[in-house]
C-alpha cells in the first residue's frame, strides 16, 4: 500500500491482503492518496478495495 499527502509517502508491504485493506480504508478516510498494490503488480484505486476484500 502506498499513501500519498502533500510531501509525505507511505509505504506498507507484505500484510494480509483484509489487514492492508483495512489500513488503506483508514489512511484513505484520513485525506490520504491510498493505492494498494498486489503481487502480481496490478494497483487497486480506494473504489476497487472491495474487490480485494473479498477476494
């Protein structure tokens, strides 16, 4: 997961993919710019976060 605000950069890796959801949800709510990226190197937008959840 990657958050993004104003000069500050974020990174978290290697959680589970609930928790890091969880966690971007937050960061996201906080006004942060909030991207998760899986494994494969495909980037997940706030708006697709439930696809990832439920997964």
């Amino acid at each position: 997961m990657i958050a993004e605000r104003e000069n500050e950069t974020v990174r978290i890796e290697r959680e589970s993919t609930w928790l890091i959801v969880a966690k971007a949800r937050v960061w996201a709510s906080e006004g942060w710019q909030v991207v998760i990226t899986d494994k494969d190197g495909k980037s997940y937008p706030p708006e697709d976060f439930d696809k990832l959840a439920a997964a």
